[in-house]
C-alpha cells in the first residue's frame, strides 16, 4: 500500500512539474496554467475525486507560504506603504463583506445576511499565494508590487476572522456587535503578540547556540508551525502572528544567520514554497468535480450567474475603494496635496485587477460544516461552495490572464525610488569597498608588508574601486546605461562559460579531485549568480 502511495506521488510530482514548464513555454504563470490544467484533469472519464482538506490548507500550507512571503517582503517598502496596505487589508475587507453579504441575500433565494457575510468573508480577501507567485513574472512597479503583497499577507486574518464570526451567527442564531469587535482586536492583538514573541525568542535561541546552516534551515522552517499553532490554540490569529515573526526575524536575520545560513535557507525555502504552490494550484482545478457534485438545490446556470453578479460587485467594489483611498484624502488634506501632486490613475486600476483569489477562499468554503446539528444539513452550503469556486476562475484565471497584456498597454512606469536600482547597487557596493579598504589600510598595514597576502587584497580593493570610478562614469555618459551593462554581463557569461568548459575538461583527465572539482565548480556558479541575479520563485 506505501509502495503504491509512493508511486503515486511520484507520478503526480513529476506530472505537475512537467505542467509547469509547458506553462513557461506558453509563457503562462504556472498557477494560472495548473488551474487550467487541473480542469482539464477533472473532465477526464474515470478520474477520482480529490478534495481539498481544509486543515490541510490552513495548518500545513498556508503557515510556510506566509512566512515566506513576509521573510522576503521590503519592512523599509511595507513601512511606506502602510497606511495604503491596512486600509485594504481591513477596511476594503469589512467593506466588501457587507456589499456581499446584502447582495447575495436579496438575490439568492433563501440565503440570510449572515450566510452572506459567511460569503463575504470567504471572498473578500486577494490570496497571498496568487499575488506572489503570479506578480512576480511581471513588471510591477515596487508599490504596486508591495501593497499587493503586503495586503495579502495580512488580509487572510481579517477574512477569517469576518468568516468565524458569520460562522458563529448562523449557527447560534445570533450576532453581538460589541462582542465581535472586541474579539477581532483580541485576535488581531493577540496574533502580533504571539509572533513577535516567538519571533524574538527563536532568534535569542540562533544566537547564543551553536549551530550550522543545516539546523538553521530546519529550525527556520519549523518557526511558522510553532507561531501559527500557538496563536491558534490562544483563540488568536494564527495568520498575523506568521506575518508579524516573519517580518521580524527578517529584519533581524543577520545577527542569526551566517552567510552560509542565508545562502541555503533561501535556497531550501524557494523550492519548498514552489512544491507547495504547484501542488494547491492543480488542486483547485481538481476541485471542479467536488463543487459540482454539492449543487443539489441550484442548476448550474443559476450559480454561474450568482457568481457573475457577485464577482462583478466585488471587482468594482475594489476599484472604487482602491480609487476613493487615493483621490478622496486629497480633499481634504494639503499637506497630501503637496507630496502627491499627480497620483497616476493607473495605480488604483492595478491595485484592482491585480487581486486575484485563491486556495485560502477555496479552503474557508470547504471547512463550513456540512451539517449544523445531527441531522440537519448546514443551509446554502452548495451554492456558497459553487459561487467561491466560479470568483475564483474569475479572479484567478480570467483577472490573471488579462493581466500581462493590460500592464502593456497601460506602459505604467516605476516612480516609487528616486534612484534607479543599478545606481543604488553601485552606491552601496562603493561605500562597502571604502569601509574595506580603509579598515584594510588602517589596521593592517604593517602586516600587508610582510603578508603578500594581505597586500594582494589592498591592491584587489584598490582595482576594484578604480573600476566601480569607471563604472560611474559610464552610468552617467552613456545614453542607453542598462543596454551597456547588459551587454558587460553577456560578456562576462561567456568568460565564465569557458572557465567552465576548461574546468570539465580537465575534470576528464582525472589529474584533480572530485571535491576540488566541485568547490572550483560552485565558485563558478556564484561568480555568475553575481551577474545574473539569485532568482527567487
């Protein structure tokens, strides 16, 4: 029976990961064309039934996903932007559960406005896993970029917490406003609370025990199961508490992690979180099957159109807040006025159609009890089940394929930095050599005279800073400054594509050892990652 479940597993990997690269060949973001694939999939004659567990999703996917996302997320951008990332990760959250809870209920016949809040909460939050798988592989400017993100990574709490409460209501039968506000800054409160002690206590624990980069990886993706069940089992959010520790043991990663640390641990993350969005991503698609299965007291046509009508709301719903929260402080405020003189009506529209959902709003729909007491099936489950499943293709496949060609047209160009990223780099990269090389000059010139060593690093600095001179004047001359640095990087490539060749072929007379080979090797790899970039998934 493990032999068979291992062979299966194996041939379920290899087929996604097949998938996956036909996607890139199509030039189609993989959790777009994995859903697509997944439908397919389900149509095929004879093919099982999979469902999606929701304890599955939120306790063994959604924790590593978010820390992941918040490891990797800009806290000096996320900071910027606040303001811009709570308002819609709470207000446009609240907002869009309230239009969806009134709406589905005057037309949906039978749906109450509890079990519309229910459906609010489930779809109102854009899902962390699509925002930073998909945004990505495209051109984004930076805030875009992070408020999409930073969004995303803290409106699950806020959905979840709507989604609990409308959970309660219909079960119970009654909703206390004052106790649900209470309880949300409890949960909310507590969450944050919960992370960032975890957060401090692990990184105290990095410091003062010896470890390697082997134990730093299985401990830093061991930290989010720890703060996520802990919040969890406190009554509080489980998703802020993952956000707020990942932000900060980011933030303070280099008093913890060694260099070696960070290299692997990066590494290690980037294919633990792309296994995890590949395997969620085929199994919306999978999904299909389930959804239809439940519409018992609907026709399809009937949810396909519930569906229209409430995804429509909840896209326009999104513009009008994204455009209000831009243009609506402006008049009232001067001092908005004078830094913001022109904000570009683009932004808001990508905002908007950028929010895609995802496996979180698939998971939430599937976790409402089939059945409220012993007997009695829990009411409307069926259609709220088909109209998440519906706003996901929407949002996701619909929102997300059309998304690539409107940044074309829309030609929207990155203003968020004052200074472009390669005269950063080169600033940065300058005032590092002038700190080496005066600590060099400093404290180590007697020993330079008799350490050739030494004094070979004095004159490397020294080159290196002639050269970095070089590089800024040529990033203020030359009219096209990225085509010029392009074709240095080719250049470069190719001379360390012919290290690489010599290095195989003397790899082939034998004369030198395995592990030299590779350590010489794995230099040669880092040299290129330098030119090229670490690309992170």
């Amino acid at each position: 029976m493990i032999h068979d479940y291992v062979i299966i597993s194996i041939a379920v990997l290899l087929s996604v990961m097949i998938l996956v690269m036909i996607g890139q060949k199509l030039k189609v973001a993989y959790p777009i064309f994995l859903v697509i694939a997944g439908l397919l999939v389900s149509f095929i004659p004879g093919m099982p039934q999979i469902e999606i567990e929701p304890d599955l999703v939120f306790l063994i996917f959604l924790p590593p996903i978010l820390f992941e996302a918040a490891w990797f997320t800009s806290w000096q951008d996320f900071h910027k932007w606040r303001k811009q990332i709570f308002s819609m990760a709470f207000g446009l959250v609240f907002l869009t559960s309230i239009v969806v809870a009134y709406l589905s209920s005057s037309i949906i016949p039978g749906l109450t406005v509890a079990m519309g809040f229910l459906l609010g909460g489930v779809n109102s939050p854009p899902d962390a896993v699509a925002a930073t798988s998909i945004l990505r592989n495209m051109k984004i400017p930076k805030k875009i970029t992070t408020v999409l993100e930073g969004e995303s990574l803290i409106n699950d709490a806020s959905s979840l917490i709507v989604f609990k409460f409308a959970l309660a209501a219909v079960i119970s039968g009654q909703f206390i406003f004052r106790e649900a506000v209470q309880d949300f800054f409890t949960m909310a409160i507590g969450g944050v609370a919960v992370g960032v002690g975890a957060g401090l206590v692990f990184g105290k624990f990095l410091r003062m025990i010896p470890s390697n980069s082997n134990i730093d990886t299985v401990i830093t993706l061991i930290v989010p199961y720890v703060m996520y069940v802990a919040a969890e089992h406190f009554h509080f959010s489980g998703v802020l508490a993952v956000v707020a520790g990942g932000l900060l043991m980011s933030y303070n990663s280099h008093c913890y992690l060694s260099h070696t640390s960070r290299i692997q641990t990066g590494n290690v993350w980037s294919v633990v979180i792309f296994l995890m969005n590949t395997i969620i991503f085929i199994l919306i698609g999978l999904e299909l099957p389930v959804v239809i299965e439940s519409m018992k007291d609907y026709t399809i046509s009937e949810g396909i159109f519930y569906s229209i009508v409430i995804g429509g709301a909840i896209i326009f719903t999104r513009l009008a807040y994204s455009y209000a929260i831009v243009y609506v402080p402006r008049l009232f405020s001067k001092k908005v006025r004078h830094e913001n003189p022109k904000p570009d009506w683009k932004e808001p529209f990508i905002i908007s159609f950028a929010a895609m959902r995802g496996v979180v709003s698939l998971a939430a729909a599937l976790s409402i009890p089939v059945y409220i007491s012993p007997g009695e099936p829990f009411p409307h489950r069926n259609i709220i089940l088909f109209v998440t499943f519906v706003i996901i293709l929407i949002t996701l496949v619909g929102q997300g394929l059309l998304l690539s060609p409107i940044l074309k047209w829309l030609k929207i160009e990155d203003a968020g930095s004052e200074l472009p990223e390669e005269k950063q780099e080169a600033i940065l990269m300058r005032k590092l050599k002038e700190t080496a090389l005066e600590k060099l000059t400093s404290d180590f010139s007697e020993l330079s005279e008799k350490n050739k060593l030494v004094k070979h690093q004095i004159h490397k600095l020294e080159n290196e800073m002639m050269m970095m001179a070089d590089k800024a004047q040529c990033m203020a001359t030359t009219g096209d400054y990225v085509l010029a640095m392009n074709e240095n990087k080719d250049v470069l490539r190719q001379v360390i594509q012919a290290q690489r060749n010599e290095l195989h072929r003397m790899k082939r007379e034998k004369i030198f050892d395995d592990h030299v080979m590779r350590t010489i090797e794995m230099q040669l790899d880092f040299d290129e990652a330098k030119i090229t970039g670490f690309a992170h998934t």
